[in-house]
C-alpha cells in the first residue's frame, strides 16, 4: 500500500506544485532551479523543478524521494542533463554521490536544518561542463 499511496503522491505534486514552481525557475524567480532531462523510455524531454544548491561551480541536488524518481533514473541514464538556475542553462556532464555533511552544508540553515530533522541522507552533485576561458572560440 505504501507504494500506491507514494505513487499517488508524486502525480498530485507533478500536476499541481511543479506546474507553478516551474514557470518561476524557468525565470530565475524564487529558490527552485530545472533539471531539463530526456525520458529513458518516451525521449521526450522533460522539465522537473527542485531545490539545489550550490558548491561552487556545482549544484547539489537532494533526492527527497529517493533515487528511484524519474528524473534522477533519467539523468543517469542519460548521463547528464540540462539545469536551469537563475534563468541560464548549464550543461550538467557529471552526476556523483556527495556526502551528507557536505550536502547539508551546501544548503545552509535554515534548510539544513530541515534536512536534518526529515532524516535526510541522500545528495547528488552536479558537475557542469566548465565555461570557456577568455579567449576562447567555437572555431578550431
């Protein structure tokens, strides 16, 4: 039963609370960033707002629902994906476990906080492609 009632969980936040946060991180409005991935199954691409935050150049996602969750299954499947932060797109080329101490650290309180007291334990980094240096050009 906990399944289906997880299951049932899940489609009422994709149809109801990711519909607005989406729209706000497509622009950069608010805490919440994109995850743009393409289904392992369908090849549609897919737009999945969450919370990240970041470790420098990385951002660092916590898996609320576990790693059975479509878009992470998505990302590692496809090796990478699209995050929107702030209103720019960085292509993410990496996907790593990261500790929960630095995980809880890189949200900060009071978030960690949270965290914390949900018995929060898994974090993933994200790794962008680096930005071009000074200089560079896409012709070679």
């Amino acid at each position: 039963m906990a399944g289906g009632v997880r299951k049932v969980w899940l489609q009422l936040l994709k149809n109801t609370l990711n519909r607005g946060t989406k729209r706000l991180a497509r622009v950069g409005i608010g805490p919440f960033s994109l995850v743009r991935h393409v289904g392992r199954k369908t090849g549609r691409v897919y737009e999945t707002p969450l919370m990240l935050a970041r470790a420098g150049d990385d951002f660092v996602a916590e898996l609320t629902y576990g790693p059975d969750v479509s878009w992470y299954r998505n990302v590692i499947a496809a090796g990478g994906c699209v995050v929107v932060d702030g209103g720019r797109e960085h292509e993410i080329i990496r996907i790593e476990d990261y500790p929960t101490a630095a995980g809880m650290r890189a949200f900060g309180y009071p978030a960690a906080a949270v965290l914390k007291l949900l018995r929060r334990t898994e974090f993933r980094l994200l790794s962008p492609r680096p930005a071009p240096g000074p200089g560079a050009s896409d012709a070679a």
